[in-house]
C-alpha cells in the first residue's frame, strides 16, 4: 500500500471560488477575465513579451513550430532525454529531429555538442530545462545567432526558475511552459506560449484563435474577424485559467514550500545529521534502509553554475539499470512512490521508423534513462 505518493496536486483554496466567479461572469470560453489576469501576472513579474495560455505545453510548442514555419526537410536540433512533445510538435511539421547527447554531469543538453550538428538544414535548436535547471543559455543563444537559428526553450518544468538574472522561458525567441497536475503551479492540464520575439506576437495570437483575428476584434481594432492564416483551438477555457489563477496567487507560498523540501533532500544526502533525522520521520525510517543497500553515483542533483532552480524535482542517479529497478521495488514495498523518466526518444520505435537510427552515439542520454529516479515532492509533504 503506497502512503507516501510520488505527487498530489495541490490546492490553495480558491480554485473553485474562482471558477465561479468565472461562471458568473457569463463568459466560460477562453480568452476572458482570468486568461487576462493570467497573462499580466507573467508579462509583468517575468517581463516577458507577450503571453498566450493554452490547453497545454504540447499545444505551446505545435504554436511555436508553426511561427517558426517549420516544414518538411527543416531540420530541428534538441536533446533525445525529453518528453515526447518536444519532438512531436516539430515531427507534425515535417521536420527532422537532431538528437544531441545530455551533459555528463546532469541531463541537460551538451551545449558543446551543438554546432557540429548544424547543417544548411538546421532552423532552430530547442532547449529544455530539465528539473528547472538552466541549460548554458549564453552560449546557445550566440551559436544561434551566428548560425541563423531560432532558440524554442521547453520551460515546461522551469516556472520561477532563472539563467543569471533572466527567468527561463524569457531567453530564447519563444518560450512554452506546462501548467499539468505534476508541475509546481497547476491546473490539471495547461499551458502557455511566451513570445519574447515581437515580431511573433501578433502572427502567435491568430494561430491560438484558430487562424481568426478574432482577439483583435473583441478589443474592436478590426469591425469583423475571419480566417487569416493557419491555427487551432489553442486556448484554454476559463475554467481552467480562473483555477490557474488561484495558484498564481500562491506562487510565493508554494514556491518557498518546494524550496524547503529541496532542502531537506539536498542536506540529508549531503550527511547533515539533523535532515536525516527529518527524513526518516517523514518515511518512517524505511527510506535510510533502502538507501543504504542503494548504488548511487555521486553527481545527483548538479546544479550548473549559473542556474537558480525551482525545486520542481530531486532525483538520484544509480549506477545502472538493475540497481535503481531494485530500488523503486525496496521503496513501493516501503508504501513509497518512487518513478523514473524519460526513455531516449532516439531509441523510441516511432524516431527510427520515421527516421532510422541516430547516427551520433548519445551515452548520457541513455545512461540517464536507466539510472535516473525522482522522489516524491509535493507542497503537503511533512
């Protein structure tokens, strides 16, 4: 019986005074009140340029392939240890996904890898910020700019998180978050699509109002709206965004909340005497017996240097395959739910069907995808 989970949303207590709210309102579609207050809180907080909710990261990301106008033969360079809709959006536009191997040291992309991938092809690099954590932004920025690329940054798990002084998603020429019931702030499923490029913003809007300027009508800049370019039903209703809107609210308390729990891993696996304790309160002292028969490696939990992460995951790094299956086992014995992630998506039999095998070996990747566990971490953890 599991009585640690590995997440449960959190509810701050408004989500369904709001969504009322929303239904009094007498509008519940999209693009109202709450996606309004929604938007402002993210331009104005995180300056960025413009911001559009969707209905989730995955439909941010088939925005931004369709901005960037990827098509057939483009090629689109991001790294294989992701989730699926990275490479969906840009494979549903025809393109060639280039794989690139993760960082030694955390599964971030190897940022020096990048530039030998680049061919006449190549139209864009697509970064994610794994864990929160900042891939080298400085460095793939000026790449990009050399070569003539766009940057797409995947921040589906980085809201709050920073590069230097800059929020991620706020760094490349468009930015996709996640707002899913896994993530720290949540709405059971959503999204958004940052334009941080301004010659996108206008273009972004009518591709999220299904190819329409309908947005601009209702703000009476046009006396009628129809179809003007390609697009879908992109954007969320206001139901979702009025329960989104109660945990923007609560971004500071969750943020600090995740912050400490962070810690409390981070200084237990560091040796400091007093976390441990706290933990083995918290696990009922199963999880310090698991561990010790655990065979980990030491670089779990790499911050990079300039990254400020938002305590979105800790997870641990076994030495291989067999050793973190024996450990996910100990811990749902112990009533603990531990999870792994990703699986390499060149090794998936949907790239190699679409585009045979990846020609440039990826070992990080892979041994990422093996060895890599995420512990439980939830804003009503103890």
């Amino acid at each position: 019986m599991i009585t640690i989970p590995f997440n449960k949303p959190y509810m701050t207590g408004n989500e369904l005074k709001y969504i009322q709210e929303a239904v009094n309102l007498g509008k519940i579609s999209g693009n109202g009140e709450f996606t309004r207050r929604c938007h402002s809180f993210f331009e104005q907080r995180y300056g960025f340029h413009k911001c559009l909710l969707t209905t989730s990261c995955t439909d941010a990301l088939e925005m931004a392939a369709i901005l960037l106008n990827i098509q057939a033969g483009d090629e689109v360079i991001m790294p294989s240890y992701t989730f699926v809709s990275t490479a969906n959006a840009f494979v549903l536009r025809g393109a060639k996904i280039v794989f690139v191997d993760s960082r030694s040291d955390h599964p971030n992309m190897d940022e020096t890898l990048i530039e030998d991938l680049i061919t006449p092809k190549t139209k864009a690099i697509v970064v994610v910020h794994y864990a929160g954590k900042a891939c080298e932004m400085d460095t793939i920025m000026d790449i990009a700019e050399r070569n003539g690329l766009w940057v797409v940054e995947d921040a589906a798990q980085a809201i709050d998180s920073y590069y230097k002084d800059q929020p991620l998603g706020g760094i490349g020429h468009l930015g996709c978050f996640s707002f899913h019931e896994t993530k720290n702030i949540q709405c059971g499923e959503g999204g958004m699509l940052v334009i941080n490029d301004s010659q996108f913003a206008k273009r972004a809007e009518i591709i999220w109002e299904k190819g329409t300027d309908r947005a601009a009508f209702f703000r009476g800049e046009v006396d009628k709206y129809g179809w003007v370019d390609v697009g879908s039903s992109f954007l969320p209703s206001e139901v979702t965004a009025s329960f989104l809107w109660a945990q923007l609210e609560n971004l500071n308390a969750i943020q600090a909340k995740r912050k400490a729990i962070w810690q409390d891993y981070h200084h237990y696996f560091a040796g400091q005497a007093s976390s441990r304790q706290v933990l083995s309160n918290l696990y009922l002292q199963q999880f310090s017996k698991v561990l010790q028969q655990a065979r980990l490696t030491d670089n779990y939990q790499v911050c990079p240097e300039d990254s400020s992460p938002n305590a979105h995951i800790f997870y641990l790094i076994f030495e291989q395959l067999s050793y973190r299956t024996a450990f996910i086992n100990q811990m749902k014995t112990a009533g603990i739910l531990t999870v792994f992630h990703y699986q390499s998506l060149h090794r998936s039999d949907f790239i190699q069907k679409y585009q045979g095998k990846n020609k440039q070996p990826l070992p990080h990747t892979e041994h990422y995808s093996d060895s890599l566990v995420r512990l439980p971490l939830f804003f009503e953890m103890e």
